[in-house]
C-alpha cells in the first residue's frame, strides 16, 4: 500500500480551509489503495484558522508566532512519518484532488504540479519566464519551479539539508533547484488551480527577484570546478 503525509501550511485561511479539508478528507475516505496522513501547521493565524482545524481528526502543529511559508513547510517535513510527502496550499487554488495525477508518478524523487492556467498576468510572466531561463541554463525542462502542489521524498530532502533552506515563500523553489543541481529524478504533471478568494499574500516581483539570484547561485554551485 502507497503511503503518503499531506503537508498543509497555514496562514489567515478561515475562509478556505472548509472547502480544502471537506474535499481532502472526503478524496482520503474513497481511496483504498493508500494511507494518508494529513499534518495542517499553523503558522501563528490571528484568525478563526486554528479553531477551524481543530473540527478535523487530523495532525495539527501550531507556531504561537507567524515563521513563514517555508518554515512550516520544515515543521510538517520534521513530523511528517511518512517518507512521501505531499505539499498542498490551503488557500484553494489547488484543488486537492489534483494529487491523484501526481500519485501516479509515486516512484520518483520529485513529482511537481504544473499549472495550466493563472489568474494573474505579471504572475503568470514571471513564474514562465524564471522556469524558461532555469531549464535553459541547467538543459532540462522544468515548466514550474515554485508551484505549491508537489510529492517529494524526506529521505532526498534530508540529503541535501532542506532543515538549512530559506523560511520564506521561495521555499519551493530551493527545493526544485536543489534536486536540479544533484540529478535526482523529476517529474513535472500538469494540474488545474483557481483563483484564491481574496489578495494573494506573495509579492511577486520581489520573489521573482529573489528565484534569479538563486537560479545563479545554484548554477554557479552544480558546476563549480573540483
């Protein structure tokens, strides 16, 4: 049997969190063929979240201040028991039961979901644009480097350290260049997402600045002389 932890980080999501785990509980009670575990973190919300959850039998950890999107993605990692792990946003663009057509592709390092539609033309610019120029510099085809839906493997991800990675949003990102630059197995899948309910909390050009300088940086690090 499949076994698989489901990562959720949480920020001030109270009006999408119903929707997520109603769908995600329901998707984990009709599949047979594989053990979910669900750990939701909270990463410090100041609105009804945290009560929210707590109407679910799931794991729930809860940071009592605001760390960052990467930073609890690190929490779920650390706790997760499973050695698969699925990241999901709770905020609704990633309709959970999406995760089908990335457990198809169980046996690899790093199965990522691609998303065929955007609702945001500067987001939409810049999240093809860095994923063009990393693929052509590392000569292989990654269509999305930083998308939040994807299945990974704590074994690789304690090999390359992941517990020393950024906190913030780019979290992601480092994980993709990272597998990149040791040549474990990728997976890109292409999946559907919506728009979210309210404002998007990413800054994206300043993200997208912070994903070039690391493009550069993990470039520079996979072909450094010996």
């Amino acid at each position: 049997m499949k076994k698989i932890s489901i990562i959720l980080p949480i920020f001030n999501e109270e009006n999408n969190l119903k929707n997520v785990f109603d769908q995600l509980i329901a998707m984990k009670s009709k599949i047979k063929s594989v053990e979910f575990e669900i750990i939701a973190i909270d990463d410090g919300s100041t609105d009804q979240s945290l009560q929210i959850l707590q109407n679910y039998r799931i794991k729930i950890i809860h940071h009592s201040i605001q760390r960052g999107y990467g930073a609890a993605l690190k929490t779920g990692i650390k706790n997760a028991k499973f050695d698969n792990i699925a990241t999901l946003d709770a905020d609704g663009t990633y309709p959970p039961t999406e995760l089908l057509k990335l457990l198809k592709f169980y046996n690899k390092d790093l199965i990522i979901g691609v998303r065929r539609t955007y609702f945001s033309l500067i987001r939409h610019f810049f999240n093809k644009f860095l994923a063009i120029f990393a693929s052509f510099i590392f000569c292989k085809w990654i269509s999305d480097l930083n998308s939040g839906m994807r299945i990974f493997k704590k074994s690789i991800l304690n090999r390359l350290n992941y517990f020393k990675w950024t906190d913030g949003f780019s979290f992601s990102t480092t994980m993709t260049l990272s597998v990149l630059t040791r040549n474990f197995s990728i997976k890109t899948v292409p999946i559907y997402c919506q728009s979210r309910c309210e404002k998007s909390k990413v800054k994206i050009v300043r993200l997208g600045m912070t994903i070039l300088k690391m493009i550069f940086h993990y470039f520079k690090r996979k072909y450094k002389p010996l």
